[in-house]
C-alpha cells in the first residue's frame, strides 16, 4: 500500500530533523510529508537546508488546518493510508507498521495509537488523564465506541477516510472531534497499543489553563455531532 506521513510542524526547529531522521531510518519505504503551519521560528529553513519533503503554509491555520492540508496532499498523489505522526518528536515511527496493519486486512478505517492500553512509556499528566477519560466517556456514550487515548494524533487513516478528512477536518481540537465524526458516518474504528515518548525541546501548545478549555469544549463538540447526527437520520 502507499503510505503518507503526515507531520504537522509549528516551530518545530528543535525537533524536525530528528523527527525525520528517526522515521526515515525506521520507515524507507513510506512518503512524508512535512506541513509548516507558518512557524515563528526557522522551522521553514531548516525543511528547505535538509532537503526535507514540505508544504509551507502562508498563514497559521491550527492543528486542523494544517492536518487537512496533509489530507488533501494525500488525495492529490493517490494515497492509499495516511499516517498523523507530529513533528515534536513524541511519536514512535517503530509502531507506523502496527497502525498500517489493521487497515490492509480490512478490520479498521481509522486506527489510532494509544500509550494507555499497555501503559508503556510516556502517559502524561495526572489533570491529563482525567481529562482524556471524560472524553472517551463522552466518546462511548455519543458514538458507542471505546476509545482510552481520545487525543492521541499518532493514527493511520484509510483512503475512503483520507477523502472524507480532506473535505470534511475539525479545526481547533482535531482528535477527539474527528473520531466521533468517522463514527457517526459510518466508518470503523480500532486502538492499537503504541509506546511515545515525552517531548525533549520546545513547548506544547496546551497549557493547564488551555487544558480545561480544551476539555469542555470538545466534550461539547462530540455532544453537538450526536445531535446534529441524529437530526440527519
């Protein structure tokens, strides 16, 4: 099958060459693709002295945007699985062939990789955890699926999902949203367990004040596909 890797990037110069190297060495026979969501930083630079694979995009556009962007990417060179891996070095490249694996046998349309089935390696902060528990409750509850790492971005996406992705991506807090999306237009879902790792430079986006934002508006958001789903029906 042919593969794409998407890593979104904004201000990632700490960690992209690293992120890259690490994949390319464990992956040769799969295609990335890097999307610099216009870093602040040398992020762009450093793609282009490398002669890294990249999409530069002129304006911010978020998680979302930036993700879309890697989905239409895929559409466009006839992409048969597209893989999320972020650009700060979190993602384990090792586990690219355990996510493919579901969708060649046909078991799964989106396959995400979660750290909390086996409980290996980087699990995050307690407020966290509390956090992503109340979103695969909600998860359970409006789309009937079990999800234990709602907003784990490290997942493989089958071509018919890459299509629906490419035209249809939440913006602001993409994971938990896309799920429930997937689910309610029928398409199927699996974990698979995956060790990451914890972010060595930089800054993530989501700080604890951001965190109880995030979590009540995306628990909102699923709330908000059950109805409008239903209403469709």
């Amino acid at each position: 099958m042919k593969v794409l890797v998407i890593i979104p990037a904004y201000n990632e110069a700490e960690n992209i060459v690293n992120t890259v190297n690490e994949l390319t060495s464990e992956c040769p026979d799969v295609d990335y693709i890097i999307v610099n969501d216009c870093s602040q930083d040398n992020t762009k630079q450093i793609c282009e002295s490398h002669g890294f694979n990249y999409i530069s995009l002129p304006i911010n556009l978020g998680i979302g945007g930036g993700i879309q962007t890697g989905y239409k990417y895929a559409v466009e060179y006839g992409y048969d699985v597209a893989i999320q891996f972020d650009g700060d070095g979190q993602h384990n490249a090792k586990y690219i062939s355990s996510l493919v694996e579901p969708i060649e046998k046909g078991e799964a349309s989106l396959v995400i990789g979660s750290r909390f089935i086996d409980k290996e390696g980087f699990q995050t902060s307690f407020m966290r955890r509390m956090g992503i528990g109340l979103l695969g409750f909600a998860l359970r509850i409006c789309g009937g699926v079990k999800i234990t790492d709602a907003t784990s971005g490290f997942r493989a996406v089958s071509k018919d999902l890459i299509e629906f992705f490419a035209k249809n991506y939440a913006q602001d807090y993409p994971e938990p949203e896309s799920i429930i999306a997937a689910r309610l237009s029928g398409f199927s879902i699996k974990e698979v367990p995956v060790v990451m790792n914890e972010r060595t430079a930089g800054v993530s986006s989501i700080n604890p004040l951001k965190s109880v934002y995030y979590m009540i508006k995306v628990t909102l958001a699923i709330l908000m596909y059950r109805i409008v789903g239903n209403r469709r029906r």
